[in-house]
C-alpha cells in the first residue's frame, strides 16, 4: 500500500491506518474473536471512532486479508460454540446446535454494532472483499455505499450449509438492492455469489485483479474523494435514509435468531 500510512492500531488480528483523507481497516485474522472477546471489540470500535471523529477524513476503506473472512473461520467458530454433526453423507452438510448462548449472542450484537456503525456514517464507507466472505461478512459488506472485490471474491452463503440463520442482516439489505424475488432465490437456492456475479448483480461496483488489489483500491477511493467534502456528506447522509428501520431489523434479528 502507500508509503505515507499513518498507524493508529495494529495487533496480530487487525489494524487501523490513515493515508492522506483516507481512513484504512484490515482485518488479519481471528475475526469472530474480535467480534466475540469483549476486549479485542472494545479496541476494535474505539480505533473505528478515531477513524470516524477525525475531520479530515472523508472516506473509510474496510479490507480483509484474502479468506480471512472465509468458511474454515466460520466453521470453527460455529463448532466453538454448538455441537455439529453431519446431517447427510451425501451433502456436506452440518447441523449445528448452539450451546454458548452468550458468545453467540455477542456476536450478533457486535456485528450489528458494526453495520449501524458503516450506515450511519457521514464518510464514504468503502467495502473491499478479498477471497471468500461468509454470510455475516456478506452483510456487513452490503452496509457499506461502495462494494469492490478482488477477482477472485465468493461471497459463500454459508448459513445454508450448516443450518443457522442469516446474520449480519443480508435478508435486510438484499432485497432492497435486488427486489424481494431476487434476494430470496439467492438465499434460498444459492450456495455462492462469484465476484463477477455479484458485479453483474450490481452489488459490487468494481472488480480489481487480486495483484497490488489494495493499491488499485486506495487509487480508486481518492479519484471519488475528489468530487468534494460537500457532495459526499450530503448524498450519504440522504443515502442512508433508506435505511431508517435498520435498527427495528437487527434487534428482531437478536431476538428470535442469536441463540438459535
């Protein structure tokens, strides 16, 4: 990436930067403890509001190490807090039941913490997938107002496969981009999302090779900072008006799904 990249944070799991109006988020790895252990969420959002209260910076880049959101890290995780089996030897298939209520819980509730966090943003949020994004990650990417994918992006819908609802609000935020048709034959009958699909869907607005991917991103996002500060504020501040009942959405989502 840029040379000139100011570190706010860094640890083994994440970290926070600036360059020039730019705000940077990366994620390592080990997303679900950060979004599970109380102390690793609490630095993680105190480094967002940083990166959110700083005046001079007009746009927030989300990347993630290539399958650092992907489905061995959400298979472990879900075995962490269920007990799984096979459902069927033909399908790989798994049937979880959870049995940490708690930790489950907490991870709907940060999670959702994060996306009212990304829509309700006076910056340009930037999401920047790379490789394979499970469901809940697929959500919160579909909270930010600009989607790109490196070429080899799969948004997996992996609630399918192991039997457990889909988090990270993407019933919410797909039919509003799709149409309530659409977004159900896609989470209904669909196992995966390619980059290029998801491109000709219209959810990601554009795909980068996976070489100098973040150099192509960060070049990209300082082209539309160039429009103004003005212009920015405005339109996102009225683009997330569509989202008014966000909040009604993931409390019914903690309600009646988090422990399940």
């Amino acid at each position: 990436m840029e040379t000139q990249k100011e570190m706010i944070y860094e640890d083994e799991n994440f970290e926070f930067s600036k360059i020039e109006h730019m705000g940077i988020i990366k994620i390592k790895k080990n997303v679900f403890k950060i979004i599970t252990d109380l102390a690793n969420s609490h630095i993680f959002m105190d480094s967002w509001n940083i990166l959110e209260n700083d005046k001079l910076i007009s746009g927030i880049i989300i990347f993630n190490e290539k399958d650092s959101l992907g489905n061995e890290e959400y298979k472990d995780y879900l075995a962490r807090v269920s007990s799984h089996k096979k459902l069927d030897d033909r399908w790989d298939t798994l049937k979880f039941q959870i049995l940490n209520n708690e930790t489950r819980t907490r991870e709907h509730v940060v999670l959702n913490n994060i996306i009212s966090k990304i829509v309700r943003s006076n910056k340009i949020i930037v999401n920047a997938s790379n490789g394979e994004i499970v469901t809940p990650f697929f959500g919160a990417a579909l909270a930010a107002d600009l989607r790109f994918a490196s070429a080899d992006t799969v948004y997996l819908l992996s609630h399918a496969q192991m039997d457990v609802h889909p988090n990270g609000a993407v019933p919410y935020f797909l039919p509003k981009y799709l149409g309530h048709a659409k977004a159900a034959k896609i989470l209904l009958c669909s196992d995966k999302i390619t980059a290029q699909e998801a491109f000709e869907l219209g959810i990601v607005f554009e795909i980068f090779p996976s070489l100098n991917y973040e150099e192509l991103c960060v070049e990209k996002v300082r082209q539309i900072l160039n429009k103004g500060d003005n212009v920015i504020k405005s339109t996102i501040k009225m683009l997330a008006y569509n989202f008014i009942d966000l909040e009604k959405y993931t409390n019914m989502e903690v309600c009646e799904f988090a422990g399940k």
